[in-house]
C-alpha cells in the first residue's frame, strides 16, 4: 500500500496524466451510459432505416450550435402535435353528428433564412368515409394563404415543398419559401412574425379520429446535424465511443500480453523454440500490414471482431518480440533465476512467475501508449469502406462525408465532429502513456 501511495503521488505530479486519466474515465462512462440507453441492436435497426425512421429529419443540416456562432441565425426544426403546448385545438359538433376541428400550430418566425420543408402527418381512423382537411396559413401582415384541400385516409403525409399547385399560386416560387414573403417580392425577404398554421378537419362519423402533426424542417438540427439519408448524425458519435475504446483496448492488451508471453516463451526455452518465434517474427515485419486487413475485409469479413481478430493476430509478432526478448536475456541471467531452477521449479513456473512479472511494469505505459493506432486503425478501415457495414461508427461517419462530398458542399461539421473525439481519444492515452513511462523508467523521470 506504501509502494502504491507512492506512486499514485508521482503519478499527480504530471498534469497530463491527469487529464488523460479523467478524459478516459469520462469516455467509459459515456460508453457504458450509450449501451444502456441504447442498445446495440437499437442501434444498428436505427441506423440503417430509411425514410421511416429518419424522414422527419431535414436533410445535410448542420447542429443547432452553429447558431451560436452566427448574426442571421438558421432556423431550428420544430415538431409539434396535438398535445404540445400553444397548440390550440376547437371542435364544433354539427346537427347531423359530423365534427368540425379547428387546429392552430403557432410558429414564432424571427428568421432571415427559410426552412428546408414543412411537412403534415395524418393518422385517422374511419369506417367507411375519409376525413378532410383543409390547411392555410395566417401571415404576421394578416393575409390568409390557403394551402391544400384533400381526403385524408389512414396514414398520409403532406410536404408542401411537393404541392405543385401551391407553388403556382404563389409565383412559381418553392412554398417553403412563398409563404415567409409578400408576394412578388423578388429580394424574397422573409415577413418576420408570428404564423399560424390552422388546419381544418371534417369528421363525418361520430367515431372517426384523425390526429396531426406539424413539422417544420429546418436548416439546423440536432446537437451533431444530420447527413444525406436524413440521419441523426448524434448516434454514431454516441455509439463509435464504445466501439472505439472496445477496439483500441482488446487490441492493445491482446497484441501486447501475447507479444510479451511469446517473448518469453522463447528466451527461456531457446533452441528450436527461439528460432521459430523469431523467424516468424522476422517474415511478419516485412508482411503489409494494413493491406492485408483490407484483403481479409474485401474477401472474408468486416465483421467489426473478425477484424479485431486478425489484427491481433498480425501484431503479435512484430518488433516488440525482439525487445521483450532482450530483457528477459538479462533477467534470465538472474540469481533468483538461477535459485527457483535449484529447488526445483518447473519452466511455467518460471516464466509465469519470475520472468513476466519482471516485464508488467514496462508492458503498462506501452499497452497504454497503443491504444490509439488502434482507434485510428478501425477508422481508417471504415474510412477506406472495408469497415464493419453494420455499426455506425466514427470512421463509417467520415467514410459517409467523404462519399457525398461534404468538404466540397461546405458541410465541415460532418468530417469535423468525428475527427475531433478521435484526437481527443488518442490525446487522453497519449498523455497517459507518457505519463506512465516517465512513471515506471526511472531514467525518463528527471527529462
């Protein structure tokens, strides 16, 4: 406990290991907060459905902070229903048993710019005559813009970008656009004000419902925006922090306690033992290595752990055999080496109990100080597109912009976001490897 207060002092003398420790922490508490929330199989069902899932969305919109950095802010996407508050709903029964609903959706419009779409869902329910709407909207100038009149049956959805004839009647200008301005305004500057959306809906039996939903598809959305297929690009970000850390760590300490076993297997054994490991070792360092990973996820696999499978298999034998082999040559030399062979010690014995644990210390800050080219590792693969297809992950996030050329369309903070937790994520190991080489090689701690 003595040796352990120790260290843990010497440890808080360096600001970086610190940092990367609490950045690490603060990482695995996210992973283990996003597999509960959301779990793996939500996650993939989530990511890969089309329209159903994500056709609320807007489309490439950036992440409502952008605001923050902006004078002519961007409008948000805003989704209202029949329960939310400021939503006024009437109804008026007639003689003959038919109703009469009156809906107001408010829109406080304090925009210079114009939203991507605005979009009605209808869900009713009838037996055999089809309740119908009629939608128009009241301006902050009080002018009244009729939008369409129509039969709603089961489910239907209303786009008014789509409405050829609203466009018409509005100058041949997008209705997304024509009903923010006067008409014949060629500057098209918006009416700033408050709108209102009144929906008019005739039910003609006593027992039909029909219920709606506004919304308005902004230029803004999200903390992380979305992508081309409409896609929250917040979940992959959540759910390439476990991925990531998954990866890098099973990868790391795979790679580099089988590297050190080996190692030792051959210094102690030596002969034949000793020849093996090392000529392995010596084809595997001039084998490519990230291009046969690229075979084996062209050709076989990209299974996320089949990947993580061969990688592993291909670290082992790398240069780290020929320098954990160097020291266990000293160690080997030792006298309490030679002492435990006296009385009788068997060769596991010995190895496992003498040999390795004389490694540990150094194995730590090494182990640590990999975990990022293995990070990095798994979205390269994804970014090159022979990554797992099913798991949204950072890299997948890159792969996607790189595809429909967001750097070209201007669309930085799809590139942006995922690069960054990547450098903060191998930052965080980054300081904490150094950190604990300083710590456990005693010649580092005075530079």
């Amino acid at each position: 406990m003595s040796k352990l207060k120790e260290n843990l002092k010497e440890f808080a003398k360096y600001p970086s290991a610190v940092a990367g420790t609490i950045i690490i922490v603060l990482l695995i508490i996210a992973a283990i907060i996003v597999v509960i929330k959301i779990p793996y199989d939500t996650a993939v069902s989530k990511w890969r459905g089309g329209e159903e899932v994500w056709g609320r969305n807007p489309r490439n919109v950036p992440p409502t902070w952008f605001n923050w950095f902006r004078t002519d802010k961007l409008i948000e996407s805003i989704e209202l229903g029949l329960e939310d508050e400021g939503v006024e709903v009437t109804e008026v029964v007639t003689e003959g048993g038919t109703r009469i609903s009156t809906i107001i959706f408010p829109l406080n419009y304090y925009y210079a710019t114009f939203p991507q779409d605005i979009v009605f869902y209808f869900n009713s329910k009838y037996e055999s005559r089809p309740p119908h709407v009629s939608i128009r909207v009241v301006t902050p100038d009080d002018r009244e813009i009729r939008v369409g009149s129509f039969g709603v049956r089961n489910s239907y959805t209303y786009p008014i970008s789509q409405d050829t004839k609203l466009k018409k009647n509005l100058g041949n200008i997008s209705p997304q656009i024509g009903l923010f301005i006067q008409k014949g305004d060629e500057s098209r500057t918006a009416v700033q004000g408050d709108y209102q959306f009144v929906v008019e809906a005739i039910n003609f039996e006593e027992n039909s419902t029909l219920d709606v939903d506004f919304v308005l598809q902004g230029q803004v959305f999200g903390w992380a925006g979305t992508d081309h297929m409409r896609r929250d690009i917040g979940l992959p970000l959540l759910w390439g922090i476990p991925v990531a850390l998954v990866f890098g760590l099973l990868a790391a300490v795979g790679t580099s306690v089988l590297t050190m076993i080996f190692a030792a297997i051959g210094t102690w054994y030596g002969g034949w033992v000793d020849g093996l490991i090392q000529r392995l070792t010596e084809i595997n360092m001039v084998l490519p290595f990230l291009p046969i990973l690229i075979m084996v996820g062209t050709f076989y696999s990209r299974n996320l752990m089949t990947i993580l499978g061969v990688t592993i298999a291909l670290s082992i034998f790398t240069g780290g055999i020929k320098s954990y082999r160097a020291m266990f040559m000293q160690i080997k030399e030792s006298t309490y080496i030679e002492a435990a062979r006296a009385y009788g010690a068997s060769d596991g014995r010995i190895i496992s109990k003498y040999l390795i644990p004389r490694i540990i210390p150094l194995l730590l800050p090494t182990l640590i100080s990999s975990v990022p080219a293995y990070v990095f590792l798994e979205a390269s693969l994804a970014l090159l597109g022979v990554g797992d297809p099913v798991v949204p992950t950072w890299g997948k996030v890159i792969n996607d912009a790189y595809e429909n050329a967001a750097l070209y369309r201007g669309q930085y903070y799809w590139i942006l976001e995922p690069a960054v937790l990547l450098m903060i994520t191998g930052l965080a190991f980054a300081m904490l490897g150094f950190a604990l080489d300083r710590l456990f090689n005693p010649r580092l701690r005075g530079m």
